[in-house]
C-alpha cells in the first residue's frame, strides 16, 4: 500500500488541504497540522465522514515556533502509530519590494518559507534516523529556478533555499533507507497564489496541481517541477539559459 502514514503541515488549506484529501482517498491514514485548527477539524471531519475506515489526526503546529513543531510531529506520529511520509507544505506567499518599509513581512515570509522548514526537517528526519525510514517531501515553487514575474524576491529565495535543501538532503541520505523529493509547483489556483497576484500566468487549476504532486510524490522521485510539459520545460529554460533569454517568457 505504500506509504501509509502520512503528516502534512499547512494543510488547513490550498495544497496542503487538497494533498490531504487524495491521500485520504487512497486509504491513506492523514496527520494534519497548521495554525487554523478549526480548518483542520473541520477537514478531519469532512475525511472521516468519507472515509471512515482511515485515522485523520490533528495538532496544532507553528512552524516559526521549533518546540511548536517537534511537539506536532511527535503528537501526529503517536497518535498514526507511526510516520512513514512527511510534506513540508507549509509556507507563506507574501512579500514586498525590498527596501519598501515592509521588512516585517519579509522577515516573516523568510523565517516561515525556509526556517520553519528547517524546523519541520530537523523533526521529521529525528524519527526518520531513529526508525531507519521514511520519505521526506518538500514543496518548492518554479520561482526558486529564478525570480518569475510578479514573484517577489525573499519569497523566491526562501524557495530557492529549500530546493537547495532538497538536493542536498537527497546527497546526505543516498545510502539510508529515508527518500526525500521536492516538487516545484508552478502557478496553481489557490487563495495564496490569488492574494499573490498570479492569476492569469499559464495558472493550473488546484486538481492539476495537486494530481501532479501526488504522482511525483507517490513514485518519490528527487525533484520535480509540474503540473505538466510547460511548468517542466520552463524549469529547464530558467536553470539552463541566461536571463536576457528567459525575461518575459513567463
């Protein structure tokens, strides 16, 4: 059946939330943890209303906060009776011009977007090392390759961070039985890309995206950029070509 226990973080919404859902579906018994535990409750109850026959666990988690987090996925692994697969979903879309006089959103999307995941990494491969398996996966975004229009820089840095994370990650563990993927979405249709600024950039609904991380996930390759031939060909042309190529292909 695969991985069977599976926790993802931000899942009171967008990806985390839809991830949650065709993990569910599949049989999978789901851990979901965020901020907004109202979402998640309502969520758990959606889930076990449908699929009654799997285990839907909720707990708080602040990934800004690390005690915060450990306590999560502490709390989850216990109460699956075990963590087999952990997505580092959650993360922060905002941002502002540097230099603007928002310095606090962007230390707060850089603390969430790369700290938080350092945090969720550092407990999740506790367990991992200490059952001697698992699957880490990381969401990334195309913006990481470089900055794509209407991106604002801390963000696509802090997701150049956890890519480069992911890699090297994928180099530590290459002969431990713990896998680890990144997935690069491109444009998705969620609350987050919408308060962005995204729509209408080659955006993909939420049931493509999502399809696409879920397979990628299920086949736990190391790294890929989706949904779909575009979003994985401008992946290509933003690491391989120079910018005054790249500028204005998106």
């Amino acid at each position: 059946m695969g991985r069977q226990k599976i926790v993802i973080t931000g899942a009171s919404s967008g990806l985390g939330e839809e991830m949650a859902r065709r993990f569910a579906a599949m049989g999978r018994d789901v851990g979901l943890c965020a901020r907004r535990v109202d979402r998640l409750e309502a969520l758990r109850a959606e889930l076990t209303a449908r699929h009654p026959d799997i285990t839907v666990a909720v707990a708080a988690m602040d990934v800004t906060d690390h005690e915060s987090v450990v306590a999560g996925v502490e709390a989850l692994r216990d109460s699956l009776g075990g963590l087999d697969r952990m997505i580092v979903n959650a993360g922060l879309g905002k941002g502002a011009r540097l230099g603007t006089g928002r310095a606090g959103v962007n230390l707060e999307t850089a603390r969430t977007n790369f700290v938080g995941v350092v945090s969720q990494v550092e407990a999740a491969l506790a367990v991992f090392r200490e059952q001697n398996a698992g699957h880490l996966v990381l969401v990334s975004s195309v913006s990481a390759d470089r900055g794509l229009p209407g991106s604002k820089a801390v963000y696509s840095a802090s997701k150049a961070g956890v890519s480069a994370l992911g890699e090297a990650l994928v180099a530590e563990l290459r002969r431990t039985p713990i896998a680890v993927t990144t997935v690069l979405p491109g444009y998705v249709a969620t609350d987050m890309s919408s308060r962005a600024g995204d729509a209408g950039r080659l955006m993909s609904s939420l049931d493509d995206g999502v399809s696409a991380m879920v397979e990628a996930i299920e086949k736990e390759v190391t790294r890929s950029a989706l949904p779909g031939l575009t979003w994985k060909a401008i992946d290509v042309v933003l690491r391989a070509l120079p910018r005054r190529v790249t500028d204005g292909l998106v």
